[in-house]
C-alpha cells in the first residue's frame, strides 16, 4: 500500500507514467468510466476547498466510482476532539482510498502511519500540495512539451505557498530549470526552501521585487494569492494583498510563448482581462487537476485500464 505525502515520494519515471496515464484519460474517457466500480473515495477536508475538493470527487465518479467524507471540520468529530489518527481509523473502515486536506502541517502523514488505505495529502497547511503539483507539472509539460530546460516565475505569497514549495521541489528534479522568485521582502520563499536550492549547484535562481523586470526572460509565470488564512494580523494582509497584480501591460513585456498557471483561487493578482490571453492556462489547469487524480487513484489502488 502507498500513500502520496509529497510529489517527492513519485519517481521522474513514475511522474511520467502517471502524467502519460492522464493524458490518455483525456483523450478516452469512456475507457476508464467504469474502472472503479464499487469503490468508495473518502475526501476529508478540514479546512475550505472548491477546486481540489470538487476535483477528487469528480475523478472518483468519472472513475465509476462515490465519494463520501466532509468540507470542513466543524461538520466531522474533529469538533468534539477526535485526533487525526482515531478519524482515519474509523474511514479506513469505510472507504477504499482517502484524500486528505487539514489546516495543521504534516496531519496527513499522522493519518498515513494509522490508516489501512491509501491517503492522499490534499493540501497540510503552508507545508505541500502534491496533486496540486501533478497538476502543475502536467499542464507545463502539456503546452511546453517538456518539464527541464525552462526559466520559471514564481510571483506573489512565496513563504506560506505551498503549492510553490511543492512545485519547487519537483522541478528540482529536472535538467536545465532557473527560477525566478518575486515577492515582497515579507512573503520571501523562507531559509529552508533557500537551502534546499543551494543544494543543488546546477540549479540557478534570483530574487527579485519588481514582477516586471521578470516578465520579458520567462517561459512560465506560477502566479499565487497572498494568503489571508496565513496572517495573523488583518493589517499585514490588507497591506500586501494587492503588491502584485497581472494585467494586459505587464502581459505584453513576455514572449508570445510564455504560459501563466495560478492554482487558483485568485483574487486581484491576475486582472480579469488576462483570461481571454491564450497564454493564460490556470483554467486548463483546473481540467488537467481532474484527470490526473484519476490517474493517481487508479496507481495508488492498483487498477490498471
């Protein structure tokens, strides 16, 4: 039995199968509508989600597959104090595989050590965000054609963002990446993110505070919200929320190939006047996300289509 904690416990090889398996779903999916018939999906969400949550419940139904579980903790046990462990012990009773999203770091790992089925980390606080990541991962390959040899942007809440720390370690893994990193001084990518690219000498990276000195060199550009949920003080965020914004302007100093992702949700940092710009791909990154769990529950319960 495996579980998915980080994109990190998928090797490159086992990335690009998983990635060729989705892809494949995409273009037949009546070949896997019936692939998980009589299997039951948990998703236990303790903290709001719309796209990963609605996600993992789409591609188990388009799988043949139901879904149970909850949207946020108030409506489970967790709020007369059941721990992690004990929740994921009564769900392994129910259900065939678990997708887990919580609000404190490394809960899904603790669920992992206790559970009797594959357990899916949905999001662990600012700490990582794998399927988001496969997500990621697919569409840069899927308009790019390849995964290595690019000059990636990475905008906005650099420190919370998990989906950014995530994605970073992936693309860690790949020949010829340079980052690019922009963000006010509060929201920096944090010392241990810092050291583990030090880490790797064949990788380069810059820190910048203007998003437009970055645009005309990239060949993607990873927009993320500043996080309110992460603040501890309503003034911090109201000062920063807004630091970056994409708009047509700042669109028209990139390359006529350079694509923009966002995990999503945005509020002001993409300028609604950007979606109808054919490098915006943060929505067909919400359709990659679908399939790619569908590829990723089929390789964690051991279907093969």
């Amino acid at each position: 039995m495996r579980h998915l904690m980080t994109p990190l416990d998928l090797t490159v090889e086992e990335l690009d199968s998983l990635m060729a398996v989705a892809e494949d779903i995409k273009k037949d999916p009546a070949r896997y509508a019936h692939t998980c018939d009589g299997r039951i999906l948990a998703a236990l969400f303790y903290e709001p989600s719309t796209r990963t949550r609605l996600s993992f419940e789409a591609a188990m139904l388009r799988l043949g597959g139901r879904t149970m579980g909850f949207a946020d903790a108030t409506s489970s046990s967790a709020a007369k104090g059941e721990s992690v462990a004990d929740t994921i012990r009564v769900v392994s009773c129910f259900a065939d595989i678990a997708a887990m999203r919580h609000f404190k770091e490394g809960a899904p790992m603790v669920a992992a050590q206790f559970s009797k089925i594959p357990v899916i980390n949905a999001g662990d606080g600012g700490h990582q965000h794998p399927t988001q990541t496969l997500t990621d991962l697919m569409t840069i390959r899927s308009c790019k054609g390849r995964l290595g040899n690019m000059k990636i942007g990475m905008c906005g809440d650099l420190k919370f963002g998990r989906t950014v720390h995530s994605l970073i370690r992936a693309l860690l893994r790949y020949d010829g990446i340079s980052f690019v990193f922009i963000s006010p001084n509060e929201l920096k990518l944090p010392d241990y993110m810092i050291e583990e690219l030090n880490n790797h000498p064949n990788v380069n990276y810059k820190e910048l505070t203007k998003l437009e000195d970055a645009m005309p060199e990239l060949d993607a550009l990873y927009m993320t919200r500043v996080q309110r949920e992460r603040f501890f003080n309503e003034e911090d965020y109201v000062r920063l929320k807004d630091y970056y914004i994409l708009d047509s302007s700042k669109m028209e100093l990139a390359s006529k190939d350079m694509i923009v992702l966002h995990p999503l949700p945005r509020v002001n940092e993409i300028s609604v006047e950007v979606d109808n710009d054919p490098r915006a791909k943060y929505f067909d990154q919400v359709n990659n996300g679908m399939y790619i769990r569908m590829a990723l529950i089929l390789m964690l319960l051991g279907i093969e289509a």
